[in-house]
C-alpha cells in the first residue's frame, strides 16, 4: 500500500468511536467498460455507493479507476445514514437505473448504484458522459464533504481481434476485503477468460489498480480469448482458497476468506505467459495482495 492509500484507509486510533469523514475529493477517476466486439450482448459501466462506506465498481478491471475503495472513513455499517449523494450529468448519456435519478440527492442510509448500459453493440456502439459526483451531509446539499467533477464514463465496442497484451500492467494490485468487527469479510481476486482483473472484497477496501496508464485488465481492451495463461505464486501469508496456485491456466481466482475480527493477507504474485508452459512470461503482477480486515488495515 502507498503512503496515500494508507493515509486514506487508517481510522483514528485515539479512543472512543472515530467520527465520519468524507473523502475528499471523491475518489473515482473514471468509469468506463472497453469491450471486443465479438461479444455482441448488452455491455455496461457503473459504480455503487453503499450504506457502510464502500465503493464497487463495474467493469471491475478494465476502464475504471479508483484512489480508494472508500467513499468515507472510517467504513463501517450504517454510516451512510449521515450522508446524501448526487450525481450530475455534465454532458452525455444520463445513467440507465431508475430511481437513482441524475441530478437528485439520494440518502445513503441505502445502497445507491448508477449505471450506463450499452442494450445492444450492434447498433450502439459507444456510449459517453462526464459527470460530478457529490457527497454532503444534508439533504439538501448545503454541506458539501467530498466532491469530483469531470469525471468520464464510456462504454464502447471496438473491432474484433484488436485486443492487445496489457503488458505494462505490472506492479501492485490489491483487494482487502474491509468489514465492520462481527461481519466476515473477504477479499478476492479473479483474471476472467475475457481479459478483466475482477476485484471482490467482502468490504472492498481494495480494488487499488496500478497506475491510470495501467488499466486494470491483463488483455486491453479486454476480450474472449484463451491464448494467454496465468499463474499465481503465494510468497507469504494467508492461505488462498479458490484457483490453482501450481500451474498455468487461461483465467483463475483467488480468495481469502476469514474470520469475523481481525486481519489476514496473502502476498503473491502473478505472472501471464502467452504459453501454457509458462516461457516466455510477458507481464508480472509483483506484488498481489488479497485479504480482509476489519474496521481498520494495516499493511
């Protein structure tokens, strides 16, 4: 973990219960989903906010950037209760999910998701947006805590077989699957067939991509295709359930799940080969760590 994302994710240790505090500015950067267009169903981009401060995103792995898992601190149950949220169409596609309207305060004492589908690529092939993102602690919006404007959604299609090895996509990924003491967490990592880095922690405290130029996908942009191999390695730590962790396969997950206080983390790396046996490896993630922790990580 950066010295940013620690900062970001590190609940006061004094004593007593730690007052909420939004993050500020808001922490997605862009939504976005980059699909080949061999895959002709309805393809979509969105993100949710959920009552207990969490932030999960769609396409987990490809086109969608996050500095945080997090849109309040700490994450805890029922936080949301305290907080309204309001997404603004700048310009572009409105979001496609009724009753979490664009342009509207909507109470986080519920989970709130905002979505852009594209229904059908062999007609529509792109959808775009940029919005603002707003967090405050009235409904009304008189206080605003947390904020992003210009932030860019797209979903798009592009020509069969120009999908490209994601070779600079090397370096840290993260998933640590963040829960209020008494609720089991987990955190998950999975390389899908069709190229995407899927991220589910069980409170999603991770869901860290590498860099804004390294989208988080091992085939970009992503598509079907059964011609790269992964391989993960746990160097230390927890114990992984899930994927194989001895040989070399087409797609794999990884996951550890835990008690209901606590912390665990598995340390690992992952390499791709364009090569069942393994040579020549074209890409390593160095330093994957998959886990879960509760109210607090401390890496």
């Amino acid at each position: 973990m950066t010295g940013v994302q620690q900062a970001l994710l590190m609940v006061n240790a004094a004593s007593g219960p730690a007052v909420p505090t939004a993050v500020h500015p808001f922490p997605i950067t862009s939504v976005g989903d980059t699909m080949d267009a061999n895959l002709v169903q309805g393809d979509a981009a969105g993100f949710a906010l959920s009552s207990g401060g969490q932030i999960s995103l769609y396409p987990l792995g490809v086109d969608t950037h996050t500095t945080s898992s997090v849109w309040v601190t700490p994450a805890v149950a029922g936080v949301g209760s305290a907080f309204w949220a309001r997404v603004t169409v700048v310009s572009g596609t409105a979001p496609d999910i009724p009753g979490n309207s664009a342009g509207v305060w909507h109470s986080l004492s519920t989970d709130r998701s905002w979505w852009w589908v594209l229904p059908d690529s062999s007609v529509v092939t792109s959808i775009a947006a940029v919005i603002n993102v707003e967090i405050s602690t009235d409904s009304g919006g008189s206080t605003i805590v947390a904020s992003r404007s210009g932030i860019a959604v797209s979903v798009r299609q592009v020509a069969a077989g120009t999908s490209t090895v994601q070779t600079i996509a090397d370096g840290l990924l993260c998933d640590i699957g963040l829960s209020a003491t008494g609720i089991i967490s987990s955190g998950y990592i999975e390389f899908t067939a069709n190229g995407e880095i899927d991220f589910r922690g069980g409170g999603s405290l991770g869901s860290i991509g590498t860099t804004a130029t390294a989208p988080r996908a091992w085939r970009y942009p992503a598509k079907w295709d059964t011609s790269l191999y992964c391989k993960l390695t746990r160097l230390s730590g927890a114990a992984l359930s899930g994927g194989s962790t001895t040989g070399w396969n087409d797609n794999g997950s990884w996951s550890v799940t835990g008690a209901t206080t606590g912390q665990a983390v598995a340390i690992c790396k992952i390499e791709i080969s364009s090569a069942p046996s393994g040579s020549p490896i074209i890409a390593t993630y160095t330093n994957v760590q998959i886990g879960y922790a509760h109210d607090t990580y401390t890496p």
